[in-house]
C-alpha cells in the first residue's frame, strides 16, 4: 500500500568523516517494509548525541551517515500491514525507529528495552534529510494541540525525563531535583512543576537561577556548593542527574531523603564512587534509564497538550545544518535548535 510519493532515494545532510562538516548525500533506502510507515521530514531538532556521532566519540560511528533522531513529518507512505497509521498523519520518531517486537520487553510494552532496538542514527541514516523510515509502532502521532514546529525534542529529550516519572511513580508530593539546565533538564524542570512536586534545580551557574524558576523550579542551588549541599540534606525523595559533569557524588547522595532514588539519565564521564553503606542504613537507590517506551513517550505527549508544555527552541534552516551544529558545539544553545526542513 503506498500513494504516489515514492522516493527512489532519500536525500539529506551526511558527515563522511569524524568531525568533518555535513554534506549533501543521496541513497536508496530499499523497499518499504511490510510494518514501516515513511515520514515526509518537516523539522528535526538536532542532539547532543547527533554531535556525538558526528565526530565519533563513541567509536562506533559508520561514514557516510546522517544525523538526526528527533523528527517530526507526515506519514506518506504505510506497508501492507500497517494498521494504526495513514496517510497524512503527523507523527514523530526520536531515538529508536524499530524493535523486535517478539521478544519479553516488547512484548510487556517496554519496546525501549528490547536488546535489538534499532536506533535511528547507528546503522542508519537519520532525520537530517527528506524522508525517513520506521516501524510504525515507534512512529507516534503528535497531539492536535502541540506546536510541530517544536515537538521533535520532545522524542528524545522529553521521552528520557519524563520516563522516570512513569517508571518510578514519582508522586506529586514528592521534593524533587534536577541536576542540569539543558536540554534535558529544562524540560524535566516543566514537567515536574507540571507533575505538582516541589522542584529544585541544580546548577554549575547561578546566573540561570532566574531562568531556572522560569522554568519551574521552586528552588535554585549551585550544584558545586558543599555548604549549599549541607544545607538540603535528607530532604529529597527524587534526583534526576541530566548533566554530563563528575559531581561530589556522596554530597548529592546525601541530599535524599530515606527510600530515596539517585537517577541518571546523563552520561556522566567517570565512575560513580559510591559506597554500599551509604544506600543501605536508608534504603536509597541508584538507577538509570534510557528513552521511554512508544506508550511512556504517548503518555508524555498527552501531558504536554493538556500543560502546553513544549521545549525551548533555536529555529535554523536545514540549509543551514552545519551552522546549528556548531552552535550546539560551542555550548550556546537555549536550549534545543530545531532544524526546518523547508528552508
């Protein structure tokens, strides 16, 4: 089943070389899967974890690739056994784009912990481009109120945060804090103030502390401060780590309370130094997670029509790709660039 938009290649902004700038680049993507739906690009926020592949941080990086796993199109093509999807439906496809769909996660509905999940931008080509392909079930419509513009984020940043709240039950009278005002940690600070907790923010500069409380924070605190530190301990029930930076790890541990969770959903660079002793007299948990399920990612989408809550967004022209990266590069953005892929 297809309509008369069929594309014999995909064409989109490729890196050929750690490092190297995105060119122009043209492939033939092969049929249409039976179960893949294919997504007109109309805008692609760009990650840090594009940027990551880019210039091969990881060591696992394949060239010629395209970037970009934060999309948001309109379906133009659907496989014959494509049922949940049409033609013309906005949808939007983050960091995975298929799973095994047979295995225990995928079967239990966590399809984001499926040991084979395809991840948009490793073994494939991305959202930087005019069209792009996935399963159906990780292709998920945008709900009528959100801004298109700028929900693609939300697939990738939104879906990592807001997860934990799903996963964990935080409730609404829980004290919470976020460590981190980026692109991870300024939607986590609306969602959570959204959710009803009290919020605190941690960050390496205090000049965000105005715009930390414009985000939803209650409270604002340097995250590098021991005395400030001191001063909230065994006052947390939840720690939501979105900063790629080494902290004082059992000064931030101190600040929960008793059955108290340390989560991360930023990679930090070292080792955690943490001793068993200081989670067991408590009960206090470390943990971790990855981008949410196709329903935890619905279930986020749904909050934030209800909340109008959307990230906060830099528009550039897809034309101008190179551009937006390095001005993620340089640490300017506020606080995700969105590429729009009509320009």
């Amino acid at each position: 089943m297809s309509n008369n938009t069929e594309l014999n290649s995909f064409t989109g902004w490729a890196a050929t070389a750690a490092g190297a700038p995105l060119e122009r680049y043209s492939y033939d993507p092969g049929p249409l899967g039976d179960e893949e739906v294919e997504v007109a690009v109309e805008y692609c926020g760009v990650c840090h974890s594009d940027q990551s592949l880019i210039d091969n941080d990881w060591g696992i990086s394949r060239y010629p690739f395209i970037p970009g796993h934060e999309v948001v199109g309109s379906v133009v093509r659907v496989g014959a056994q494509v049922r949940a999807l049409k033609l013309g439906q906005r949808v939007g496809i983050g960091w995975y784009k298929g799973s095994c769909m047979h295995c225990s996660s995928c079967i239990s509905g966590s399809h984001n912990l499926c040991s084979t999940a395809q991840p948009t931008i490793i073994g494939s080509n991305g959202g930087f481009a005019d069209r792009l392909r996935s399963h159906w079930a990780w292709a998920l419509p945008i709900p009528a109120g959100l801004d298109p513009a700028m929900a693609g984020p939300l697939f990738c940043a939104g879906s990592t945060v807001f997860n934990p709240l799903l996963e964990f039950g935080i409730k609404p009278t829980d004290r919470v804090g976020v460590v981190g005002i980026g692109g991870l940690g300024h939607l986590a600070l609306r969602f959570l103030n959204a959710w009803g907790c009290e919020v605190t923010a941690f960050t390496s500069s205090l000049s965000k502390q105005d715009e930390a409380k414009r985000l939803g924070a209650h409270n604002v605190i340097a995250s590098t401060d021991s005395s400030a530190l001191k001063a909230i301990a065994g006052t947390l029930d939840f720690l939501l780590i979105t900063a790629n930076a080494n902290l004082d790890w059992p000064a931030i541990l101190g600040t929960l309370r008793a059955k108290g969770r340390l989560h991360f959903v930023g990679i930090v660079p070292d080792a955690i130094p943490v001793h068993v002793f200081e989670l067991i007299p408590q009960q206090k948990t470390l943990s971790a997670s990855p981008v949410g399920s196709p329903s935890n990612t619905a279930t986020m989408l749904e909050f934030c029509a209800r909340h109008q809550i959307l990230p906060q967004v830099e528009m550039f022209p897809m034309s101008q790709v190179n551009e937006a990266i390095d001005h993620l590069r340089s640490g300017k953005a506020r606080y995700r660039v969105v590429l729009d892929a009509s320009k």
